[in-house]
C-alpha cells in the first residue's frame, strides 16, 4: 500500500494477514493475539511518524518575503465516515472542527448522536427509516449494529442541543451487501425445501452451523 493512501478508512478495508504484512513494512513484529483495532492505531501512527507529520503541517512559499502557510493536521474540518465490518455492523469514526468542538465542551447540554439512516435508492434525499446513537464520550469512533435487510446506509453526525438536532456532517452512502434470502430468513426449526444438488453439498448443516456461530447476524 502506498503511504499517502494509509488512513483509518482504507486499513478498515484490509484483512488482519494484510495488517500484519504492512506491519512487517515498518519492521514491526505482531503477535498473533493482537486486537485487530490495536493494530490499525499503531498502523495510523507509524504512517504519521514517517512523514513526519505533527499538529502542524507548514507549506512554504516560494518566495522567501513571504510568510508561510499554516495548514491545521485535521484542516479544521467536522467530518464522518464509515466503513462496514460486515453486512451487521459498521464502524463510524469523526472528527470535530475548533468551533464545533468548542460548543459541545462549553455547552453542558450539547451533545454528539449519530444518525444511521437507511435508503431505498442512493441518490434520495429523504430517508425512509432513521435512528440515533449516542456517541461515547471522549471518543471519535464508533461500531453500530445495522438493521436487517437495508440497502444502503448514509451516517449523519448530529448536534443535540436543548432538545433540538443540527446535522453538522454526513458520510457518503454504503451500500450493504444482500445475501440470498435462505440465509436472510433463516430461523431456528423452520423448514427449507432444497433441490437434491442443494442437498448434496450440505447446505442444511452448513446454515445451521452459520445461525450457531453468528446469530447476532440475523436478529
């Protein structure tokens, strides 16, 4: 992976042999017992480290009368994102600019939810079904527990303040993988009629064992 691709977004993508493999790039030895989570915050830091990156990002210009240009490490910006663990849940991450950082610490009663909003086509502007989290405090990122059989999944990160919301970021849209319905639908004692080949290749024990190991899945 190129290093001025590494970001939380893209190691959240990669499978824990390909962390531990760009692990190894920076000559960092993983135990096999490591939290996953762990390893992507060293990942994130490393990458900092070796560009050298700190609070403050100077560009300076060409002309040496000039005073330089003072970019923030965040650019100042209240932005979130998400990115899916799998079709059950999503993990959600922000971040705050001065201002709106400012108000939620000096406003005893302001507070950060976020919004999970589900979509029948990307492009609506409207949602058709929507609820919120309350986000931890001192925190930026969060894992949410996504509703059965949606499409497409849009995060807006909301300020609450006396009682009223302001969204004050939203994420792009992610479309949720569909499985097939025999899956989807899979209830304890409930019989399927599968074809003979479907029969064959174990199918029934194959599902069983699936609703065993990952009943959270189908709730």
């Amino acid at each position: 992976m190129n290093e001025d691709t590494i970001n939380r977004a893209s190691l959240e993508k990669l499978s824990f042999s390909d962390l531990v493999q760009l692990a190894d790039e920076y000559g960092v030895d993983v135990p096999e017992d490591l939290d996953r989570r762990f390893l992507i915050a060293e990942l994130l830091e490393l990458a900092e480290e070796s560009h050298n990156r700190e609070d403050e990002m100077i560009i300076a210009s060409e002309s040496d009368d000039q005073q330089p240009l003072v970019l923030n490490g965040n650019f100042n910006e209240t932005q979130v994102s998400c990115v899916l663990r799998n079709p059950a849940w999503l993990f959600v991450f922000w971040n705050l600019n001065a201002n709106d950082l400012a108000k939620i610490e000096d406003d005893p009663s302001c507070s950060l939810r976020l919004r999970i909003c589900s979509l029948s086509d990307p492009k609506d502007l409207k949602p058709e079904e929507a609820f919120e989290v309350q986000t931890p405090s001192q925190s930026q990122e969060q894992y949410v527990l996504l509703p059965k059989g949606k499409k497409y999944i849009k995060v807006e990160l909301v300020c609450v303040t006396g009682g009223a919301g302001e969204v004050i970021a939203f994420s792009p849209v992610v479309t949720i993988p569909q499985g097939a319905s025999v899956v989807n639908d899979l209830q304890p004692g409930r019989e399927e009629d599968f074809s003979p080949v479907a029969e064959l290749s174990g199918i029934r024990e194959l599902l069983t064992e699936q609703y065993k190991n990952h009943r959270h899945s189908f709730s």
